[in-house]
C-alpha cells in the first residue's frame, strides 16, 4: 500500500514535468545546443566543410584588431543611446498623460494608435522611411523643394534610422509604463494630494519610486533590442541592403564573416556581441539596486 502511495505521488511530481518537455526539448536543441556549439566553433577555424582547426583566441585577436568592428560598434552604441531617451522620455509621459484624469475615459482610442507603430512590420516601416526621405522624389525633399541628402550625408544618415527606432519603440514601452502606473494604487495619490503634494511632486516622490522596477525591465529591454539592431539601418541606408561603414550596425560583422565562409570568426563576433549586452545588462542592474 505504501509502495502504491509512494509511486502515485512520483507520478503528481513527474506530470508538471512532462507539460514543460516540450519547450525544454525545443529549448536544448534550438537555443542551448546551437550556443554552446557557436562559443566552441569560436575558437577554431572552419569554412563550413571540411575539417576545423583549433587556433585558440586567434578569432578573437583579430577581431579586436579590426578597424571595421569598433566602427560598427559604436554606430550600434549611438542607435542605442541616441534612441534610447526620447524613446523612455516619450513612452512615460503618454502613459502618464493616458493614465490621467484628464483623458483616462478615452484610453481604447489611445492605447491602439500609439501602439500601431509596433505592430507595422519592421521591413515595411524601413522602407517607408527611406521614401519619406529620399533625397530626390523623398516626401521632406518634395515638400521643401531642396534635395536633402538625409540617407548618404554623414550628419543626417544616422539620424534617420533613430526617428525610425524611436517611432516604432514609443508605442511598445508606452503599454509597458502605462502598466506599470496601474500597479499603482490611487489610494496613495489621494493620500499625497491630501498631504499637500501637487502634480510634479507626486510624479518625481511617489510615481517613479513606485516605477523603479519598471524602469529596470524597460530599461534592460531596450538594451538588448538596440544592441542586436540589423534591419533598420540595412533597409533604410543601405544600397542592396548594404549600408556604408559609417552607419553598419555590429551584427554585419557576423553576415559578412559567415558570407566569407569565415564561421569562427562569426561565432566570435557574437560572443563578443552577447558579453557587451551582458555587462551592459550587469551595470543597469547596479545601477538600479544600489546597494542591495
């Protein structure tokens, strides 16, 4: 009798187990064993075929000796600081405008359309900037009868894609703090109100206090999105998806090694890409924490 009892209650353990194989499966052969191979394949050269030559940190040296990788890099880190505050800026102020009083009866009508920049296909959002700016038949060019070259001069080019990152981002993050504020119990506004605490006062002391951990995921989020970013600037600055050096984001670096047959050196590439983001991710986690 005990032995059946022992074996039903092995049986309840395993059950929440067997609903989870599936993703764990899919997890181990599509993320987990492919990372693991790509971290190996760094340290080796290998074209694709044949055998691969084990060479240490060779892929890595050079790497960090190329020119071309601390470009890319830095136009990637520009996409992600250049975006990144008005991005947060804007996406806190709609929610907090949409969660207020003022026009908190018409959030259905609000939260779809400053959020339909998000559902438009990021290659069909690509290229319908690089119409509206277009330096001959571009939509500013015709309205201000000047062709202005914002896609191939070097102080405008950069630009263009963060309007576009920051266009499609707001609407994303906006439902993200929209809600966070309502976690916020209103009972605590009425109890600052009560106390004497105006608008500003409430937003800067109770709000974003209350927001911190928001902020943080946010804040991560972006991070990781920016730092992967390909499709933006390779559609809109780039000539057959080719973009110059001034504006490649690092991720091209990884096309152009495996286009070369070069899949160690892109393996490294992505590995130096995945230890920026984790330090990255580290320093806003102490940022946010403190000293806990």
């Amino acid at each position: 009798m005990q032995i059946q009892k022992k074996a039903g209650r092995t049986q309840q353990k395993m059950v929440p187990y067997l609903f989870i194989l599936p993703f764990l499966i899919s997890y181990i052969l599509f993320f987990l064993y492919p990372a693991i191979y790509s971290f190996v394949l760094s340290f080796y050269k290998y074209k694709g075929y044949g055998e691969a030559k084990f060479i240490g940190i060779s892929n890595y040296a050079s790497l960090f000796q190329y020119e071309t990788l601390w470009k890319c890099l830095g136009n990637t880190f520009f996409y992600f600081i250049a975006s990144f505050i008005p991005t947060m800026i804007f996406a806190f102020l709609l929610a907090m405008l949409v969660r207020s009083k003022l026009i908190q009866r018409f959030q259905s009508f609000y939260k779809p359309i400053l959020f339909l920049p998000q559902i438009c296909a990021v290659v069909a959002s690509a290229l319908c900037f690089k119409i509206i700016f277009g330096e001959r038949v571009g939509v500013f060019s015709q309205l201000l009868n000047s062709q202005i070259p914002f896609l191939t001069d070097d102080r405008y080019m950069k630009w263009t894609v963060v309007i576009l990152i920051t266009w499609r981002a707001i609407g994303w993050y906006f439902i993200i703090y929209l809600s966070g504020l309502t976690t916020i119990s209103d009972e605590i506004m009425e109890a600052a109100t009560i106390d004497g605490a105006n608008n500003v006062q409430s937003t800067f002391f109770i709000t974003i206090p209350l927001m911190k951990p928001i902020f943080m995921l946010a804040f991560i989020t972006n991070a990781i999105g920016s730092l992967k970013i390909f499709t933006e600037p390779n559609l809109v600055l780039g000539i057959n998806y080719d973009p110059p050096m001034k504006a490649a984001p690092f991720i091209n670096i990884i096309l152009n090694n495996l286009n070369g047959s070069q899949f160690g050196m892109a393996s490294a590439a992505g590995w130096i890409l995945v230890m920026v983001i984790f330090i990255l991710t580290l320093v806003q986690l102490k940022f946010f924490k403190g000293e806990e």
